[in-house]
C-alpha cells in the first residue's frame, strides 16, 4: 500500500471495463480464414489460384464466404466440408470468435483430361 494514497493496483486488480478492449481487423480474420482453406485442401490445382475469403465480423461473430477453385473429378462436397470446418475451427481458436456459418464458392473446376489433352496439343 502506498503510504498516504490509495492500495497499488496490479494486473490482476484491475476491472474488466477499465482493460480495454481488443479488435481483430475483417481483413486479418480473412486472412486466417484464407489461410485454413489452404492447409485443408490436399493441394491448389495446377493453374489454380490459392483460396481467397471474404470477413464480416459483427461483435464476436464473424460471417465467411471462401472462394475457392478445384480439380475435377474429386469429391467437390468432402473437400467443402473439410474446407468448412478448418475455417470454422482456425477462426475460433485464433481469433476467438464464433462462426456460424462458412460459404464456400467453387469458382472453378481444373480437369484432368483437359490439361492432358492440351499438354498433348503443344508441341
């Protein structure tokens, strides 16, 4: 206790209301999001382009649309799921926030037998 004043106040002793509070930008939400996409799917297919993801966070609840390309044939609907719950599970536990809901758009498909029929076209 300082002598004359009021008791020292460590960490611990200070109210919730007087800490502070921490905001995490959409755009770093996206990118982690971005991020978890990626580390589920087996691999980007050739010629693709990495997954890409869209935040809106409202208070502690961020909304996300990933945007995504494929290859084909595959199991489009398993690798959604995967993509769906990785987001989901990476934004939570990074960023601490719920996330009710992931979208994910395929936007395109890579086939196989287009590239080796135009791999066999070029000479």
């Amino acid at each position: 206790m300082a002598p004359g004043g009021p008791p020292a106040r460590g960490r611990g002793n200070i109210e919730p209301a007087e800490r502070g509070a921490t905001t995490i930008a959409d755009r770093v939400v996206a990118k982690i999001a971005a991020q978890a996409a990626r580390e589920a799917l087996p691999r980007v297919p050739e010629g693709g382009t990495q997954p890409r993801a869209m935040v809106t966070v409202h208070h502690d609840v961020a909304h996300v649309r990933v945007s995504l390309e494929l290859d084909y044939p595959s199991d489009i609907g398993r690798q959604c799921g995967a993509v769906r719950r990785r987001v989901t599970q990476r934004v939570n536990a990074l960023a601490g926030m719920e996330v009710p809901e992931v979208v994910v758009q395929v936007e395109r498909l890579h086939s196989v037998h287009s590239r080796t029929a135009a791999q066999g076209r070029i000479r």
